[in-house]
C-alpha cells in the first residue's frame, strides 16, 4: 500500500507529459465529448467558465483550444493486445 502511494507520488510530482497535437477534428470531438463527460459527473472545469451558463461541451471544448487537456495516443495494434490478454 505504501509503495502504491509513493508511486502515485512520483507520477504526480513528475515532469507533465506533452501532449501530442490533435492532428484531426475528430480526434478534437472525441476527446470533447470524453471530457464533456467527465464536466458533467462533476469534474471540475479547467478553464474561466461559468457551468451554470455553459454548456458542458462549450467548456471542453475551450479546454481543448487552451491546451489544459492531458491525452495519450496509444496505437492500435498494443490496444488490441491488451485486450486480447
């Protein structure tokens, strides 16, 4: 238990990951639609918006512009392993 802790630790205080470019509009509505989910089981948002006057994909959507979305592609073929396992 306290190696997981430690561990979590270590990811959190780590240099960010950089973030690919969203090289499509549909990688960009898809990662808007995820985060629009996530805003509406109550995720805090990350940018200056009011949630009340907002619609929750609007604010995704500004988080995206505004680079405060962290995203990891994975290629296909290791997801398809991992799944296969």
């Amino acid at each position: 238990m306290v190696e997981e802790t430690e561990k979590l630790v270590e990811e959190a205080t780590a240099e960010p990951k950089e973030t690919p470019e969203i090289d499509s509009k549909y990688r960009k509505i898809i990662l808007a639609a995820q985060r629009s989910k996530q805003l509406q089981r109550g995720a805090n948002p990350r940018v200056e918006m009011d949630p009340r006057k907002s619609k929750t994909t609007r604010i995704a959507m500004r988080e995206i512009e505004e680079g405060k979305i962290d995203f990891e592609l994975i290629p296909m073929i290791a997801a398809n392993k991992s799944q296969a396992d």
